[in-house]
C-alpha cells in the first residue's frame, strides 16, 4: 500500500503580521497553489495589512487585501512543518520538530514604496527557494 504524502504547512511570523508575512503568504500562495498550507501570524498584530505593502504586491499581479492580521498562537506552530520568523525571533514558542528558519529582512513598516519593492523581490525569491525545497519537480 503507497502512503499518500502530507502537504507540507508552513507558517510566516512577524511582529504585525502586516507587511513581511502576508507578502510572503500572498507569494507562496501564488506560486505553490494549494500544493502547500500556507498560515501566517504576528506577535503583536496590526489591526490591518500594511497599504504600501498591498501596492507593491498589487503591482505584480498579487492581492493580499483579503488577509487579516492574526495573533501567533502556539497550536499554530506546534501543527506547522516550516516556521519561518521574520524580526520577531524569540517571541515565537519553539516545540521539538518543527523547522525553523529566520528570514532577515527589513521591516516595510514606515517605508516607501521603492524600499517596499525591494522588501517584496527579496521575499520574492526566498519563496521560490523554499518552494523548489518542499515541492522538488514541482518548480512553478
């Protein structure tokens, strides 16, 4: 009998869940379809997503207006394969098992557009390579 495999979850953390993380779920949503769960979340959530960063991902082709800011919580992580933080760090819980990774990249928070853009490419190809590692032959 084959195993039906999993699809992999992976789960975006910033502060105000409001510009790095749904720039990057917007992305990995785009780019994997529904081949992989994608969550994001903050540790201290912003009440919406950030406009200049909702510009920048419009401009090629992504809307993210329909995410919400959400806390972090730890049943989230716990239920994630790939924890991916991003400036919050040692605010998100760690349990055995799960991977984590830290993306270092500016905070969109108070910056203008062209800094956003650049925020956005770097995000941008951070996900394909996350995408080409839990998706391999399925490179989109």
């Amino acid at each position: 009998m084959t195993s039906v495999p999993t699809r992999p979850s992976v789960l975006f953390v910033c502060v105000h869940n409001a510009g790095r993380s749904q720039m990057a779920h917007g992305f990995l949503t785009a780019l994997a379809g529904d081949a992989i769960e994608v969550r994001s979340a903050g540790t201290a959530p912003a009440d919406r997503i950030n406009p200049i960063a909702i510009e920048a991902m419009a401009e090629i082709g992504i809307d993210i207006t329909t995410g919400t800011p959400k806390v972090l919580t730890g049943d989230t992580v716990q239920t994630s394969d790939v924890v991916i933080t991003m400036g919050c760090g040692d605010a998100c819980p760690y349990f055995p098992g799960v991977d984590y990774r830290d993306w270092k990249l500016d905070d969109p928070a108070g910056q203008d557009l062209d800094a956003v853009r650049r925020i956005r490419d770097d995000i941008r190809k951070l996900v394909q390579d996350l995408i080409t590692e839990l998706l391999p032959g399925n490179v989109r």
